[in-house]
C-alpha cells in the first residue's frame, strides 16, 4: 500500500508569486510562509503529489462542468489563465497513479470525469511554483466548489477516504497531498473591496475553518459546511472542500504546522512529521 | 439560454483571443451573433455589471470583462458596479436569528 507521508494546504491568490519575488517586508513575509510548508513536504520525500482543487471555469467552460475530476494523462499545461511571473509551461503527471484513484472512485460510487488531456489554471500553478519545487509529478483532482449546486462537504470528506484506501493498490509509493485555496474570498461579486477584485466577506469563518483544522475536529467542520455558509463566504470560498477532502487523508498524520491570521480569509497548513 | 450565453460570452473573451479582438472591435456586432435577448445585449453595452449579475451570471466569470478591459469597464469601474447589487445566493437562510 501507498503511504500518504504529507499533506498541505496554502491559498493560489494569482498574484502571490510575483509578490513573494519582491524586495518588501510582505513578499518576503509571504515567502516565508509557503517554505514552511514546502519543508513538511519536502521532508516527506514523496514521489508524488496529488493536488486536491476547484478549477475557475478555466480548464472547464461554463457548458461542461463535472462535479469531479481527475487526471489521468501524463503531462498538463498551464497557467491557463493569468498568473503573474509564471509563464505557461507542462508539467508531468502521473498516469498510473491517476488511473488508479479514478478506478477506486469509480468503484465506490463517485464518479469523476477521467482527463487524459487539459490544462490547469492557478488553482494547480500556484501551489505548485511554491511546493513542487524538486520537481514531483503531479496528479490534479478537481471538485466543484465554484458553482452550485456543490458536493457537500460529507461527500468531500469521503471522496478523501476514498482516495485514501484507493492508494491501497499502489504498493511502495509515498504520496504528498496538497489542497488549494480559500476559505472566505469573493472574486467578482458584491462584496469586494472599493478598490480591489476581491474581498473577505466572512475572515470569522476562515477562523473557524483553520480553528477545526488545528484541533482535528473535521466532524465539526464538515457539520458546519453547509452550501448557504460557503455562499456567505464568498464567490469562490467552496475551496474549503478540497481542504475537507485533504484533512480526511490525512487523518492518520499529525498536524505539523498551521498558520492562519485574523482577518485573513486562508490558512497555511501541512500534516506529516514536525 | 441567456445567462448560460453571457456566462459563455466571459469564458470566450478570457479564453479565444479572436473573441476578444472582437469584443475589443465592434462589441455590438459580436452580441448579434450570441443568443441574448435585447436586455441582456443592452445590459452588456452599457457594462451594467450589476443587472447581470442580478439576472444569474456567475461573477467569477463576469469580472472577467473587468481583467480583459472590454465593454468600456476596469477594474476599478466594475468593483464601483458590482457593490450596488445585493449578494445572491441559490439556498435560503436556515430559519432563526441573522
């Protein structure tokens, strides 16, 4: 059986590469943050990552839009769309280990559109500029926390115990996990900034989010999760989900690190040795 | 098929460069050529973000006619828009104290 060593979650925001190149107090702040992660999943040696996100209507259009997905080729591009200081290149991915997760899904009643061939956006680019940096080929696996009706945050859950016990049939692979995204973040709607593309609508429930992360209270944040409360949170706050998922797997490794600060509507996380 | 047709509409003009040569040209020309009914073309003319999003258009796809800087909005012109429209959402509130 495969072992998940490590798992991660850091936020995608777009504009996060550049600014953590910059000679400022922030970008170097920012910097910091996503290399204490990087370095629980550095130390994991794994051979594989597996990024656990909800694409933007990018790498699917508004007329096909699967609940679930995942990669099943072997090379992926991207950025699809804007990502500041990242130019679009391909990334390997790891078929083997796609076709395989797409079989245990399939298998246990989810059924996620299989991609042989795609592109990825910031949702997938961003975590990778920042954590894949050996770099490890990479399995995308996508859940629809962008438009509704959304999965709920039970079936997020179990789709996570299902890719768990589905890397069973992967003997002597070391799997690192990592989820995308926001917790409370709206991009586009009526709630953002004067003067920005996006705001914070609820920073008290990225608290909350971050708070159950840190105490392992995944019961009480899947309760919690409810589609009205995503909606509250913002436009694209559904990437909790693909955390709820990431938590499941790694139910059977201590927290090493969580990093949330008030205000803020995401969190800096990694489970694996300390 | 309207705000399925906007939606598109923001996908194209983010992700087919023809469509936003055009979009950029000759905005009411690429319209006639959507299936939009009168008001949403009109609501698109004027950049009347709001009203689009009022009749369902997603906003992750709408503020992309603010990135892409057609239909005379930018960022800062479609963040003013876009705060006059209340939040929507598709379920209710549980019932019980705001």
């Amino acid at each position: 059986m495969a072992d998940i060593v490590a798992v991660a979650g850091v936020p995608h925001t777009p504009g996060f590469p550049t600014l953590a190149r910059t000679d400022t107090a922030a970008g170097a702040e920012l910097a910091r943050r996503y290399a204490a992660v990087e370095e629980v999943v550095a130390r994991a040696d794994a051979d594989v990552l597996v990024v656990l996100t909800c694409d933007h209507i990018n790498t699917f259009t508004p007329d096909m839009w699967p609940t679930f997905a995942i990669a099943t080729g072997d090379s992926v591009r991207g950025p699809n769309d804007d990502v500041p200081g990242v130019s679009p290149t391909s990334y390997a991915l790891d078929g083997d280990i796609g076709t395989t997760l797409h079989r245990g899904l399939v298998g246990q009643d989810f059924d996620p559109v299989a991609l042989r061939g795609h592109s990825v956006d910031h949702s997938v680019v961003v975590p990778l500029h920042f954590l894949n940096t050996r770099p490890l080929p990479v399995v995308p696996v996508y859940l629809n926390g962008m438009v509704a009706p959304r999965p709920s945050a039970e079936r997020c859950r179990r789709l996570g115990r299902v890719l768990r016990n589905a890397l069973e049939d992967l003997p002597g692979r070391r799997v690192a996990v990592v989820a995308s995204g926001s917790f409370s973040l709206e991009v586009g709607g009526p709630r953002m900034l004067p003067d920005q593309l996006y705001g914070v609508p609820r920073p008290s429930w990225a608290g909350t989010v971050a708070d159950r992360l840190y105490r392992g209270d995944l019961d009480g944040l899947v309760s919690e999760t409810t589609e009205r409360r995503i909606e509250e949170a913002g436009t694209v706050a559904g990437e909790v989900l693909p955390w709820i998922a990431a938590a499941e797997m790694a139910a059977d490794l201590p927290l090493a690190h969580m990093d949330h600060r008030e205000g803020e509507g995401h969190a800096f996380a990694a489970w694996g040795a300390g | 098929m309207g705000v399925h047709a906007i939606d598109r509409l923001c996908y194209d003009i983010a992700h087919d460069p023809e469509t936003l040569e055009r979009m950029r040209a000759d905005p009411r020309r690429e319209l006639v050529h959507r299936p939009l009914t009168a008001a949403e073309r009109d609501e698109l003319l004027r950049g009347d973000v709001a009203a689009l999003y009022r009749r369902g258009a997603h906003p992750v796809l709408l503020v992309r006619l603010a990135t892409f800087r057609v239909l005379g909005l930018d960022p800062a012109l479609y963040a003013a828009r876009i705060r006059t429209a209340e939040p929507r959402f598709s379920v209710p509130a549980p019932p019980g104290p705001a």
